[in-house]
C-alpha cells in the first residue's frame, strides 16, 4: 500500500473508527475516537504510525487537540498501546487512561522495549512501532473495576477483565450501550463474512492466556447487554449472542486440542507447532462449512500471525497447567 488516506467511519453516536494501517494493512487494527459535548477521548493508539491518522481525524471532524480529554487504553500490548507517547505529546490536557497493572511500563517502557528488540530485533522493531516513547508519570491514570469517568455528558465505566491479558478492561459506554472490548471478546476481521455469517475467533496469545477467565469475562460482556461490541481487530458486531457462541466454542476446541496433544507428548516446539496445525485445520473446516471453500492463500496469509500466536499461547497455557514451565506475569 503506496499512499495511506485519513480513513474513518461512525460506529455510534460521537463514535468513529479510525483506520491504522497496522501491517500495512486495511480493516486490520484500529482505534476510535469519541466526542461529546466540547470533549474527546481516544480509544487504543495503535504504534507511532498511527498517530497521524488519529490526530488526522480529529482536524477533519473539528475537534481541537485540546479538547482530547481521556487516551483510554484497553490493555498496553504493542498493537493497543505503542503511539500512546507519540500521541499523547500531541494532546496537551489529556490523561492516559489504563489499568493499573499496565501503569509501570507505560511511565518507563524499556523492558518493553527490549523484549520487542529481542524478537525481531533493532531494525524491525522500528520499522514496525517506530521510537516507543514514555508517557509522563503526571498524566497517567490507571481505573479499577467498576470506576467511571465522564466525557462530555456520557459515562464511561471500566471492567476489570483478565482471560487474554491480566492488564486488560473494557470500556463501556452507556450513552450508546457500546462496549470497547480490545482484545477480551475476539477477533473480528470484516473480510472473513461470509454471506450472513462473520467469522470470530478469541485471542489466546501468549503469556497471560486463561481460558476460564476468558470465558468469564465473555460473559461479563454479554451481562452488560450491550447494543453493539467494538473490536480493535476490527470494527463493530450487534449480534452479540452469535459471537458470543462463536467464543466458546473456540476455547472448548483450543483447551482440548491443547490437552490433547499434552497427553501426546508433544512439548515445546512441537507442541506449539501440532497446535498451529490444528488451528489451521479448524479454520479450514470453518471455511469450509461457512463458504464451500478453502481458504486462499491471501487468507492463509492473514491469518498466519493469529494461528501462530495462539498456538504459542494455548502451548504456554497447558504446559503452565502441567507445572513444566513457570507461568510469567508478562507485560504484568
């Protein structure tokens, strides 16, 4: 992709989707901003290279960089929270909003950082989230469950909710009865709808995947009887009953497997690499069942990274469950 456009859509009233070109991708990532009143508030920040997309957005619809009150993160993983510094040396009488356990990297993003470099290395970590900067420990604010602020004339409330990471909440907005769910109720990429059909998969990334918690806060999410769920991966999905089937049935699949190949002896590696393959082999029957057709290696493609990452995840998991490796805190 060439030439990148400001792209955004309403999702809600006050609510737009901003596209972020995560990947060099489209209808990938995103992140939204929300006004009321004479306020704004942005929600996620993708990495660095979307921050001028966000502040783009504001100056289409009007909205001064001063008047962005709350940068709200749903939890502080790279594709959710690497521009937040970038951003927010932007936005000069807004807060950080997060939880609590995300504070510490936030203010001083080095381990981060590090690990970034150790996976890809110096160059690619530039490439991919540019010179992750710290926020200043004055402007950040970290919320508990059930606390609340107010934008505009709208109240946003923030839920505790562990399952893909222990440093995650969503957001609630009760003016529209929208949930921000980050990355607690799926993936959700609009090209994978097929007819009536949208296809929705959880996150179970490593390190701090908890299936039980997962589907807890899947039903905390449905409790709250929201009009419409918001993904960061991406867009908005009504059907909330639907998804959430869809979830459930992921997870009872994703832990079997897990336990089953466990069972097998599979360990490490190989573990993780016999769950890839059954990953890919139930997307495949998804496709199947849902289109008539395999996937095309365009959607192979796409679909790489999560397969990949939630083999990892599920392999951490049930060897932790096993005692064989020490579950971390991770980004704790």
């Amino acid at each position: 992709m060439n030439e990148k456009k400001i792209y955004f859509t309403p999702v809600g009233e006050g609510i737009y989707l901003v596209e972020t070109y995560y990947l060099n991708r489209t209808e990938f990532t995103g992140c939204y901003v929300m006004h009321d009143h004479d306020e704004a508030a942005i929600i996620e920040t993708n990495t660095n290279h979307a921050v001028p997309f966000i502040l783009g957005t504001l100056e289409q619809l009007n909205i001064p960089k001063e008047n962005v009150k709350y940068v709200i993160l749903t939890h502080i993983h790279l594709d959710h929270a690497g521009g937040a510094g970038e951003l927010m040396s932007h936005l000069p009488n807004a807060n950080l909003l997060l939880h609590p356990r995300g504070r510490k990297h936030i203010i001083d993003p080095g381990k981060l950082i590090e690990s970034v470099k150790q996976v890809y290395g110096e160059d690619q970590y530039k490439q991919l989230y540019g010179n992750i900067l710290p926020v200043p420990k004055d402007k950040v604010k970290t919320m508990n469950d059930g606390e609340w602020v107010l934008l505009g004339n709208r109240k946003l409330t923030v839920f505790d909710t562990a399952g893909h990471a222990k440093h995650h909440f969503i957001i609630f907005d009760e003016k529209t009865r929208s949930v921000f769910s980050g990355d607690n109720f799926g993936i959700a990429y609009p090209r994978m709808t097929f007819g009536s059909f949208r296809m929705v998969f959880p996150s179970t990334s490593p390190t701090q995947f908890e299936p039980d918690r997962a589907l807890e806060t899947y039903k905390k999410i449905v409790d709250l009887q929201p009009s419409r769920v918001l993904f960061t991966h991406f867009g908005g999905a009504e059907n909330i009953s639907a998804v959430h089937d869809q979830l459930k049935e992921w997870i009872e699949f994703s832990v079997d497997r897990a336990e089953i190949r466990y069972k097998q002896d599979y360990r490490n590696e190989e573990l993780t690499s016999v769950l890839q393959d059954d990953l890919w082999s139930r997307f495949v029957t998804i496709f199947l069942d849902t289109r008539g057709s395999v996937p095309t290696d365009e959607e192979k493609e796409w679909l790489e990274l999560d397969t990949n990452l939630n083999a990892q995840g599920l392999a951490f998991y049930i060897q932790g469950k096993y005692k064989e490796n020490s579950p971390a805190e991770g980004n704790s």
